[in-house]
C-alpha cells in the first residue's frame, strides 16, 4: 500500500553532487569547509570549494558549478522524496496463520532548488610528504608524513626566528625534526596553480611560420598597419589585365561565400562589360563595403583616359572595340542654381543608392556624376551608341577614344542646357530646398560625391 499526501508543502533544498563514494558524511561536509560555510556560500552567491585534504596548505580548491533548478525549462524535476518501508499483519478469513505484506509509504520533503556539480579541472595535489620506512618508529613516521611545520611556522614565536634558524646545529643534531630540516628545503610548492577551470584547445604553430603585420615603424611614418588593396587600377595607355590574381580570387572567395552575391556580379558584367560604381550599386543593391571586396574578383579600375571612373571586366579592352565608344565616360557638374532645388520636387527619389542614368527633365543626385554615354537618354548622346554611327575614329586616341574632337563636350553642353531648363521650371513653380529647410549651397558639402578613387580602391 503506497500512502499519498494531497497537500503538499514543498521545501526548497539545495543538492551537492559530491564527486566521490561518500563512506563518512561528517568528512565529506569537512572537505567542502563545513555547514557553516556552505550556507555561508550559497547565501552569499560565493561558489563552492571543494578540499580533498583540507590539512594541506599546498592545495587547490576545486570549484563548482551551481545552477538554478527553480525554473524548470528541460522537463527534470529534482524532488527529495522519503521512502519508508513497513510490514504490517493482515488475517484472510478465519485463517489462524499471519501473511506478512509490505507496504510503502512515500513522502515528498522538497523540491532542489539550486544544484552544485563538480565539473571543472581538478588541479594536481602537491603534498609534502616523505618517504615511509617501515623501520621507524611511529612518531618518525608521523613526522616524515607531516613537512608542514618545517615549512611553515605554526605559532608567533617560531616565526620570529624562522629565518634564523642555525643551520650548523641543526645538522649536528640527531632529533627527527633536525634530520629532515635539510630535506624539507628540498620541496618546492608550485609557483601557481592553473587559472583555467575548463579545458581549452591551443593550436600550437612554429614561430617562423608567424608573418609581421607591420614593418619597422620609424619617425614620422603612420603607426597603422598595411592595408593591401587586391583591386587592380591602370591607366588609360597601361596594358588592361585578362584575369584577377590568385590572392584576390583566395580572398574574395574567403570573405564572400553567399553565392547569389557571384551570380549577379557575374550577370551584371555578362549584361556589359563596363559600369560606374553608381551604377553597380544602383543594379545590384550591395553595400559599399561588400563591393570594395567582390569587385576584385570581376573587374578591374580604370582610372584615367576616356573610359577613367569605370570598372571594366576582365579580358575586356575597350581600345580594341569600337562598340566601346557608347561606354566612355562623361564628368558633369550640374549649376549651382539647381542645387537650391527640392529633390523631391524636381522627380528625384532621394535615398542609399543613385541613380545613374540621366532622364531629361529629372535633375542629377549628386554634385559630380559620371555617365557613360550610353546612359544619358538625350538625343545627341543616343546617337553616338547606334551602330550606324559614321564618325567613329579609326584608331582610339588616347584622350577622346573613339569619337572625334568636341564630341564630349558638346553631350556635355546638352546635358547643362537640359539642366537649366529643368532648374528654371522648378524656379518659376517657386519650388526651394531652402523653403523645405534643406541646403546645398555650400561647394565643401561633398559627402554623396562617389568619385573618390581611394573609396574604390
């Protein structure tokens, strides 16, 4: 029979789980630092230490780990449950004999709250100890097994002349206590114990193998370390790369494992073989700091000469196609009059990315734009990108590639007078940045400019 209890007033006990075969409880209290110190700890929050030889002055004190089992998330519950087991006499009919038939009785004292686990390292245990003859006495013997107050001064007295000690007598002397004070110098206690309660993992390496991150560092040189840029940059009569180098394609594939990422880049220049860094942001719709990387996979910089400001794909050299002409590059300034204009009222979405294509009527975003020609929707700029253009050159100039003298500005000129006519309607409207409390009119603010080659770089 298993007797129950309905109402049950549950009392929080604490569980140690004690790391060895307890045959004495006193002793096993005494090698955590005893009941007072124990509730001491937990009271206070302090771990739990735990003393194998609490004697011995040279040990260390295995810690542990308490946890809260107050909330119960993993679906274990620790109870502290009393079993007591009884026999009780019980007759059958008008049978004279008695059958003897246990019964159970089951009570619940408590819930653990707060479990202690020794889980952590247990440090090795340095102990002062002699060796043990079996020929001597038992006072010699307790006395080779006990270097402790040959080490160490147990009283005020003895402290005051512990390092006066005459060692001459001491060997002339016959007593136990004099015989192994010469081998008592001869134990060392260790420096310091181990500060990792938990193993860890070194992976160990030669010292040759470790490469110097900066130079020698001399006056008036910059302290920071060498960055090293893995994008290619020429110039416009340099000869053009046919393929990246393998550091770049190691870092890139290092530092950009999303795949998507590579099969729009790679899209995107199949689509054609030369792009703004406006336009490949506007495109792709990537972070500037993610493009300074992948970039150097696909493309390389051009930094002068008709196509400067633009990267183009590898094994592409646009000197050697015609076709190249419709993607040669056009700096524009617009006036300062259409600054002073609202970009939401003149069409234009303000935001992260640019957009790089010049529709008439819609006014540039930033203070310095570079076009390809190819992307400015006017007609004299549309003309040159027909195949049937007759006024190509025969052989690309270094300076005006393609086209003929005077054509650059003249696009150039349309662009400006397209601008003007767009910032003289939004004048008469009587549409103002300033009216919307927005500036503009300060040449230094030029933090949205992207032609910045060290930002490509």
């Amino acid at each position: 029979m298993i007797g129950q209890q309905k109402n049950l007033n549950l009392v929080e006990f604490v569980l140690i789980e004690y790391p060895g075969i307890i045959k004495n409880v006193d002793s096993a209290i005494q090698t955590l630092g005893g009941l007072k110190t124990i509730s001491s700890a937990h009271s206070s929050s302090n771990p739990i230490e735990l003393q194998f030889r609490p004697d011995n002055l040279f040990h260390s004190s295995l810690v542990a780990e308490r946890r809260n089992q107050g909330v119960v998330f993993s679906g274990h519950l620790n109870l502290v449950i009393r079993v007591r087991k009884r026999k009780e006499d019980k007759i059958e009919g008008n049978m004279e004999g008695k059958e003897k038939i246990p019964s159970l009785e089951i009570k619940c004292l408590g819930m653990v709250s707060t479990v202690y686990s020794f889980r952590a390292i247990c440090d090795f245990q340095y102990l002062p100890l002699s060796n043990l003859n079996t020929d001597e006495s038992v006072e010699e013997a307790h006395i080779r097994h006990d270097l402790v107050p040959i080490l160490i001064p147990n009283d005020f007295l003895s402290s005051l002349s512990w390092w006066d000690r005459d060692h001459s007598a001491n060997k002339a002397s016959t007593s136990i206590s004099s015989k192994l004070f010469n081998e008592a110098y001869q134990f060392l206690p260790p420096y310091q114990f181990s500060r990792y309660n938990h193993p860890s993992k070194f992976l160990l390496h030669d010292e040759g193998d470790h490469k110097s991150l900066r130079g020698n560092v001399g006056h008036g040189k910059s302290l920071r370390s060498e960055r090293k840029a893995l994008t290619i940059t020429v110039n416009a009569k340099d000869p053009f790369p046919v393929a990246p180098s393998e550091e770049a394609l190691k870092d890139v594939d290092l530092r950009c494992k999303n795949p998507e990422q590579h099969r729009l880049m790679i899209e995107l220049f199949s689509e054609r073989p030369l792009w703004s860094r406006v336009a490949i942001s506007f495109r792709l719709r990537l972070h500037t700091a993610l493009l300074k990387v992948i970039l150097a996979k696909y493309a390389f910089y051009i930094h002068s000469g008709p196509w400067g400001r633009l990267w183009c794909r590898f094994g592409y050299d646009p000197r050697l196609d015609k076709e190249g002409r419709k993607f040669q590059s056009l700096m524009f300034i617009p006036e300062r009059q259409r600054l002073r204009a609202n970009t939401t009222a003149a069409g234009t979405p303000y935001g992260e990315f640019c957009d790089y294509i010049y529709r008439p009527g819609i006014l540039p975003e930033l203070r310095q734009m570079w076009y390809c020609l190819c992307d400015i929707q006017l007609p004299i700029a549309q003309k040159v990108c027909r195949r049937d253009y007759l006024e190509t050159l025969k052989e690309c100039d270094p300076v005006n590639g393609w086209l003929p003298s005077g054509q650059l500005n003249a696009i150039r000129a349309a662009l400006k007078k397209d601008v003007a006519l767009t910032s003289s309607k939004l004048c008469d409207s009587g549409v103002f940045a300033g009216e919307s409390g927005g500036g503009g009119n300060d040449e230094e603010d030029d933090e949205d400019i992207y032609d910045d080659i060290d930002d490509d770089e």
